[in-house]
C-alpha cells in the first residue's frame, strides 16, 4: 500500500510540474527546443516512474529504521539551510558546508567529509562559472 500512496503522489507532483513548466512564458528569440523542454522531460520520467510503482508495487517494501529517517531529517534541513545560505555566504562557502555536512553523515570522517565538501565546491565553481561562464550566487567575499 505505501508504494501506490507514493506513486500517486509522484505522479500528481509530476503532473503539476508538468503543467507549470508549459507556464514558462518563451521569449521572442529562443532555441528550438525552448526553455519548456527539459523541465517537462523531467516530469516525463517522473510520472513514468510513478506509474510503474503504481503498477508494480513491492509485495513487502522494507522501511528504514527510526536512526535512518533521523538521517533523512538531518539531510532536508541541511538542504534547506543551504538554500537560505547560498545568497548570505556565496556559492563556495555553503557548498562547502552542505556538501561537508551530508559527505560525513554518508560515512566519511570529519576531516575528509570537510575536505570532500571544499573539493567538490571549488569543482563545481570552476566548472560552472569559470568554464561554462554560468552566474552563481556570490557572497560577500566574492565567491
């Protein structure tokens, strides 16, 4: 029964998110594919993946035990402390502490969890805004 509740409400999300990407207004000048394309791609697979949870349910579906769903809590506060971080501290310093934060709760000690958290920062800073030239959120000290 928890897999049908949980495709059901995959494929509601994935309608609706669905319908608010084909919202997204396409300017005068786009690409052929436009802005449209990727979000509902996404809600594509989404509801393909709810529709077969919903016809493929697991007989006896294992949940975790309470420690883990404490794990789950901590990483969605982590998450969403982030995003509150991201325009206050940049992209550099809160990607270091989110990505540091869950790498040590995945397992890793705490001084590679915090070295994991500034190499894959810096990673994806040098990727995303020097290489491919993207805007990221810049905090007080400039990155």
């Amino acid at each position: 029964m928890s897999d049908r509740i949980l495709g059901s409400t995959c494929l509601v999300l994935a309608l609706l998110y669905i319908y608010f990407a084909l919202q997204t207004p396409v300017g005068f000048v786009s690409d052929p594919m436009g802005p449209k394309a990727f979000p509902v791609g996404i809600g594509v697979v989404l509801a393909i993946g709810a529709v077969y949870t919903l016809l493929k349910p697991d007989p006896e579906p294992v949940w975790p035990r309470l420690g883990r769903f404490g794990e789950i809590v901590f990483a969605v506060v982590v998450m969403v402390a982030y995003t509150y971080a991201l325009p206050e501290f940049g992209f550099v310093v809160s990607t270091s502490v989110a990505a540091g934060l869950l790498s040590w709760r995945l397992g890793a000690g705490p001084l590679a969890a915090a070295v994991a958290g500034i190499g894959i920062a810096v990673s994806i800073f040098v990727i995303f805004r020097l290489v491919l030239g993207l805007s990221l959120a810049v905090g007080p000290w400039g990155f």
